[in-house]
C-alpha cells in the first residue's frame, strides 16, 4: 500500500474512499481525477480503476433494466412491469450496498479485489 497524500492532497484513504461513493456522480468524478493526476500512487488508482468499472458494470445493467422496463410498456405486461420492479430494486440494492463495501475496505486501507474488475483494475493501476 502507498502512505502519504493522493495528488489531490487527501489521505490515500480518504481518496479510495470518495472514489466509491455513487451520489451525484462524486465516486466517478473523483476516479477520473485520480487517474489522471495521481500517476504515483497504485491503492488511489486501484480503488479509482475499481469504482469505474463497478460503474460501469452498474451503468450497462440499468440500461438492461430501462429496456425490459420499456417492453412492459410496450406490452402493457404486469409481468414485465414486475419483473422491472424487483431488477431496479436489485440495482439500487446492489450498487450502494457495493460501493458501501468498497468504501469500507478501501477506507481501512485494504484492497479488495472484486473477481474480473479487480484483476483489471489492478492491471490498469500499476501500467
């Protein structure tokens, strides 16, 4: 793990940490920051590589959730409508309480590496 201070002039804790959170864009705004200031430090790059893919991952299975969502309207289905319901209860579920995790971890100054995205975001971090 790399001590000190982050470019942005936080603790690398504090950096890792605001890297994960999912509110009004702050985690994706600061990993791009990060990654493009901070060529030095591999734990803030890690936790910003990490927080964009997991955003990514998130973006990608909205848009699967907008599209069902649009065919139970198209379809005027309670079936789908419901199905649309529960996956958009599985996002909002599933990504804060992901990115509470991560914030955790990364705030305690361990590296979790979640399976894919973290093998790659550790790749990404020490290129």
């Amino acid at each position: 793990m790399s001590g000190g201070k982050s470019a942005l002039g936080l603790d690398v804790n504090v950096a890792s940490l605001l890297a994960y959170i999912p509110i009004c864009l702050v985690g994706l705004i600061v990993s791009i920051i990060i990654i493009v200031t901070d060529k030095t430090n591999r734990t803030a790059r890690f936790h910003a590589f990490q927080s964009l893919l997991v955003h990514a991952v998130f973006i990608v299975f909205y848009v699967v959730v907008m599209v069902v969502a649009g065919m139970s309207v198209a379809t005027n289905s309670t079936m789908l409508g419901l199905l649309t319901t529960l996956l958009y209860i599985v996002w909002i579920v599933g990504l804060l309480g992901i990115c509470i995790f991560l914030a955790v971890k990364a705030y305690s100054g361990s590296i979790f590496k979640l399976p894919v995205i973290g093998d790659m975001a550790e790749k990404w971090a020490n290129s």
